[in-house]
C-alpha cells in the first residue's frame, strides 16, 4: 500500500465517533492557545501603559531668578497629567509613599521643594543640579519599574534642556549686553585716541613755547645779573660820589673864604672827581634803559607760557584724556609756570613802579653828568669862578645825594629781580624738561590709545550680539544638541508583531509534539506487513504534516484578521511556515519513532533548547556561553530569524538559509525514522513489553 493511502487511513481514524472528531478539532486549535493567545495578551503593553496607576507628588515651592518667578514643578507636574504615558493620580508624599507600599501604585514620582530653586541656581554663583525622586517596588511588578526608568528618563531629559533652555538664554543675552558694553567702550577708545592726538599735539607746542621761554629767561637772567651788577657799582659809586660832594660842599660851604687856595692846590682833584661823577652818571644811565627794555619782555614770555601750560591743563585734565600721573605732572608744571609769570611781573611791577624815580634819576644823572663835565672843564679856572662853583657844588652835591638813594633803591630791586629772575630760568627749564617727557608719553599714548582703539573694535566684531530669534535657535541647539535621527528601516508597529516570529513557530512545534500523541509515528499495519521503510516513515509523517497546514492556516487567519497582524510577505509568510510545519513534524516523528514513550520527554526537552537559544527575545548574544554554541545548530534559530524578514520585511537572505536548513532537517529526520522503522520490523521482547509506556 503506497504512503498516501497510509496516511489517509490513518486520518480516517479520526472520523469514527465524536471523541476522535473532538480530538482532532481541539488538536487543530491547539496552536491557536499558544500562538494566538500569547502574542494576544502581549500586542501593545505600551500602548496601554495610561491604565498604570502611578503616584505623583509635587512638591516645589518656586523660585526667582533675575526677576521671573520659576515653577518647574508645576509645568512637569501640568506636562504629565496632559499626557498618556501613565495613569497619573496627584497625591502627597504620604499617599504616595504607602500607595507603592501596597500595590495601590505601581511607582511614585516626586518633584522635591527645592527643584525650581536648584534649576535656577544655574543663573548664579552656585549652581546645582534638580532631582526627580522615583519610588519603585518591584514586589508589584519588575517590569514596570523597568519601563518607568524610560519614560522617567525622557522626563528627566526634557525638564534638563528646558532648563537649559532659560541659562543659555542668559548666557547668550549676556554676550549681547558685553558686544554693547564694548561697542560704547570701543567708541570711547576713539574719543581718547582724538583726545591724546590732540593732547600730544598741545605738549609739542607747549614744548616748544617753553623751550623759546627758556631761551628768554636766560637772556632776562643774564642781564638782571649784570644789571644787578651795575647797580652795585653804580650804588658804590655814588656813595661815593654823595660822600665826597657832601664834604666838598661842607668844605665849600665851610671855608669858603679859604676856598681860593685850596682850589688852586686841588683845581686838578676836583676836575679828576667831576670826570669820575660824569662817566658813573653815564653808565648808570646806560644801565636804566636796559632794565626797562628787558624787564616787559621777560614778563610777556613768563606769561605765554604760563597761559600755554594752563590751557593744556584744563583741555587734558579737566576732560580727562590723560592718566592721573600725566595730569599731576601737568599740574606741576603749570603752577611752577604761574609762579615764573609772578616773579616776572613783580619784576615788571618793580620797574613800572619806579618808572617815574628812574625817569627823575636819569633826568638827575644826566644833570649830574652835565654838570660834573662842566665841572671837569672847568675845574682848571674854578679860583677863578669860585662863586659860581660853590652854588654849583651845592647843587652837585644835592643831586650826588638823590643819585645815591636811587641807586641804593634800584640796586635792591634789581638783587630781587636777578634772584626771580634765576628762578624763572630754572623753573622754566623744569618745564622745559617735563613738558619735553610730557611729549614722549603723549606720543606713547596716542599709540597705545590707538591699538587700545583697535583692540576693542575687533573684540567687538568678534562678540556675538544675537537677537531673540538667534537667542532661541542656538539655546535649542545647545540645551539639546545632540538628537537621536532613529531610521527604522523595517519597523514592527506593536510589540505583538515583534514577538510573532517567536510564539507563532513555537505553537507549531507544539502542535506537531500534541499530534503525535494521536498519531502514531510509524504506521503499525504498515510495519506489520513489511512494507519499506521509508513508505512507513512517510506513512506517518503525512498525516501530521496535512494536520500542521490546516494548524497553520487557522492560525494565522486568526492572527491576521481577529488580532491584527500585519505581514509585509502574507503569502511568503504562510509558505514558509508549511515547511516549517513539516521539518517540525519530521523531527518528532523520528524523536517519537526513535526513542518511543521517551521521545515524547526529549521532544520537550528539545523545544526547550530552542526557546532558550533561538534569539526571539533577547539577543543571543546576552545568554550565557551553552546557549550561543547550540544556537547555530538548532532550526528554530533560522525559523526565527526567517520570520522576522517575511513579517516585517528586509533582505530574503536568511529565509532562503532557513529552508535550506528546514529541508535538511526534514530529509534527516525522515531518514532517521526511516531508520527506525526497519528496525522496529524486527520483533524484539523489549517491543513487544516495553519498559515505559505513555
């Protein structure tokens, strides 16, 4: 009898009463209770997660910063309740803390007083950072505690760059108020760079006035000095002079019956002595016309000089453009220039003041010079005009007197005068000097004022001045600057759909291990005849085969049309699974045919080494060592994998590998029970009594 009949007799088995039909129908839905089921009760936990109950406490007081009122905990707080993500019941602490205690909710989430003060720190001296207090309790449930470690994650995450947000607003505000702090310092660089120039332009002229002031009062003290010095001479001379017409005209006066002789014995005296009165007279007044010339021009350039240093001052210092060491050097040079000017015209006031006596002393030197040459041209013949010569040496000598007094007053003004007029010429040479270093370092300064210029216009190119609309794309860029561009190139929608490659092979294996506790592995009948091996082996491996197909099309026309299960390759999908149906079956027929009541243990045990190293949960790489070596050698590794591209799409490399492997598996398991069938041909005692029976 051929295969197919044998497996047609043995379905036909199924039909004779109501406990086969019952049977064979529950063994057609059993899949359906492992694969339908499981991926149903875990389509979409995350899409539910707003059923969780969870406590949320908030405690926040507020804060201030820089003027705005900061409540960070309230928009966390008005965030969370807005969203879905869990089932969100505000209570306090307490409630809160005994809810998760027990089981009222899942987990707790605090927003401590002192977040919103914490968070603007950041905008101070000390900033810190603000926690969000989570209370788990994983004797509720280990899962969600996982889950809430996500979702709080992406709440610390956005409450983080919120933050931020408002600091690296500050910050770049700041940058803004510094660019117009150094634009207005950098306007005012050039404002003291016009300023110095023209300071150093104003200490180059008050150099060279000084230096044409010095040259003045060294010429003024120089002649003061010989001034100074014929008037001693001149004040000597005319003691002299005085004294000795004083006594002539005692003489005179006195004797002047005796006078006759006396004159012819000193006729050459007397005209020696009216000789010496008439040269003195004359250099003295040589000498006055002198003082008065220089005296005004001395006084004139003290004055430009002081009136040049004093207008410098008030430009540069008053309006300060130059450092506080420049002005005080600038100060001091200006009152000793005041001071020179004084002296100048107290000099000046001194020869204005006895303008009138030295015009009468000249006039009476001239009188005295006129007549003491007369006297001298006449001294040979004064017996002869002795009358005449006493009223004339009783004029000489009231003149000689006057001389005298005026020579003793000028020589006194004129010690003063050289004595200022010395220290005009050494204040002006200080000036001189210091207006010369004065030069120097205005030029230095105009440099440095320069570059200082430059300096600050450069740094105020290179500080930023960002507007609100810059301010607001460059704090979002900065708060979060680092963003996560998931591409997804064959996305599961659920987590239903993710887990389908895994349950739905799993429910097929156990439905091919359920049949073949109905189904006999190896045709008895057929064994009993001797029929080939491979005819019994086929024989027994057809009916589950037919079985797992309509296992298969039940259960994914449920999953698909009452679950939902969307597949990129529905057709490719169902294809692959037929062959997986019947590798599954050939491989616990030959486990069963093999191994008999035993087999069905090693089928268990052999679904468990699948389940644990086929990768549908977790990677396999996160199993231990044991796992990841049997891994490769196990179909339902490739089945896995292969579903996942048909499902949710991507390269059909590892489901052409998979049905190679499928087939291999196939063929070897068949062979094996092949095998077995000429060796259950053979009656033995153990066949006919086996030790165990299931």
């Amino acid at each position: 009898m051929r295969s197919p009949r044998l497996a047609a007799l043995e379905l036909r088995r199924f039909g004779r009463g109501k406990l086969p039909r019952a049977a064979l129908v529950a063994l057609l839905v059993l899949p359906l209770l492992y694969g339908a089921l499981y991926l149903w009760s875990f389509w979409d936990p995350y899409g539910r997660l707003d059923r969780i109950p969870v406590a949320l406490v908030n405690d926040d007081k507020g804060a201030t910063a820089d003027g705005k009122k900061i409540t960070a905990g309230a928009d966390i707080t008005k965030g969370l309740l807005d969203s879905d993500t869990f089932e969100w019941h505000e209570v306090s602490a307490a409630d809160a803390r005994a809810g998760v205690e027990d089981g009222t909710y899942y987990l707790s989430l605090t927003v401590p007083t002192d977040f919103s003060a914490r968070i603007a720190s950041s905008a101070g001296d000390s900033p810190e950072t603000g926690a969000l207090q989570v209370r788990t309790n994983d004797a509720n449930n280990y899962i969600v505690g996982q889950i809430s470690r996500t979702v709080f994650g992406e709440v610390r995450q956005a409450a983080s760059t919120k933050a931020s947000r408002s600091f690296l607003d500050q910050i770049f505000i700041s940058f803004s108020d510094i660019h117009g702090a150094t634009v207005k310092a950098a306007k005012g660089a050039d404002k003291l760079e016009t300023g110095t120039v023209k300071a150093e332009k104003g200490s180059k002229d008050l150099a060279d006035g000084l230096t044409d002031a010095k040259s003045g009062s060294g010429k003024l003290s120089k002649g003061l000095k010989k001034l100074d010095k014929g008037a001693g001479d001149l004040q000597d001379g005319s003691a002299q002079v005085a004294e000795g017409t004083q006594t002539l005209a005692d003489k005179v006066n006195g004797v002047a019956d005796k006078v006759g002789p006396f004159l012819k014995d000193n006729e050459k005296t007397i005209g020696d002595t009216a000789q010496l009165v008439a040269d003195s007279a004359g250099a003295i007044r040589d000498n006055l016309d002198t003082l008065v010339k220089t005296a005004p021009v001395a006084a004139k350039g003290a004055h430009k000089a002081s009136d040049t240093l004093d207008d410098v001052y008030k430009a540069r210092c008053e309006n300060p453009v130059l450092p506080d060491g420049a002005c005080a050097d600038l100060k001091e040079a200006k009152d000793a220039a005041a001071d020179v000017a004084t002296i100048a015209d107290d000099l000046n006031t001194l020869v204005d003041d006895q303008d009138g006596d030295l015009k009468k002393l000249d006039k009476n030197l001239a009188t005295l010079q006129k007549q003491a040459q007369a006297l001298a041209d006449r001294a040979p013949n004064l017996s002869e005009d002795l009358d005449d010569a006493v009223s004339k040496i009783n004029k000489l000598n009231e003149g000689a007197g006057k001389v005298a007094a005026g020579a003793k007053t000028l020589h006194t003004g004129l010690g003063t005068a050289k004595t200022g007029a010395g220290d005009l010429d050494e204040g002006v040479g200080k000036l001189k000097t210091g207006a010369e270093d004065l030069n120097g370092g205005m030029f230095k300064l105009v440099d440095g004022t320069g570059k200082l210029s430059d300096g600050l216009h450069d740094g105020a190119g290179q500080i930023p001045d960002y507007d609100k609309a810059d301010r607001d794309e460059r704090t979002g860029v900065m708060a979060d600057p680092v963003q996560l561009v998931s591409r997804d190139l064959h996305q599961a929608p659920n987590y239903g759909t993710g887990f389908a490659p895994y349950f739905i092979p799993l429910s097929l294996w156990v439905g091919a291990m359920v049949a073949y506790m109905l189904v006999a592995p190896m045709n008895r009948r057929a064994l009993a005849a001797g029929a080939p091996a491979w005819r019994i082996a086929l024989a027994g491996w057809l009916p589950v085969v037919a079985v797992g197909v309509l296992q298969t099309a039940a259960l994914m026309s449920v999953l698909h049309w009452a679950i939902g299960l969307q597949m990129v390759r529905a057709a490719g999908t169902v294809g692959f699974l037929f062959l997986v149906t019947a590798c599954f079956a050939a491989i616990v027929q030959w486990l069963n045919a093999r191994f008999g009541a035993a087999g069905r243990i090693l089928v268990l045990a052999f679904l468990m080494l699948q389940l644990t190293s086929a990768g549908g949960t977790y990677p396999v790489q996160t199993s231990p060592g044991f796992f990841n070596a049997i891994h490769p050698f196990l179909p339902m590794s490739y089945v896995v994998e292969a579903l996942r591209r048909l499902i949710t799409g991507g390269g059909l490399g590892p489901v052409w590998q998979a049905c190679v492997v499928l087939v291999a598996f196939t063929a070897g398991a068949l062979a094996l029970t092949a095998l077995s069938a000429r060796r259950r041909q053979v009656w033995t005692l153990d066949g006919l009594h086996p030790e165990l029976s299931l």
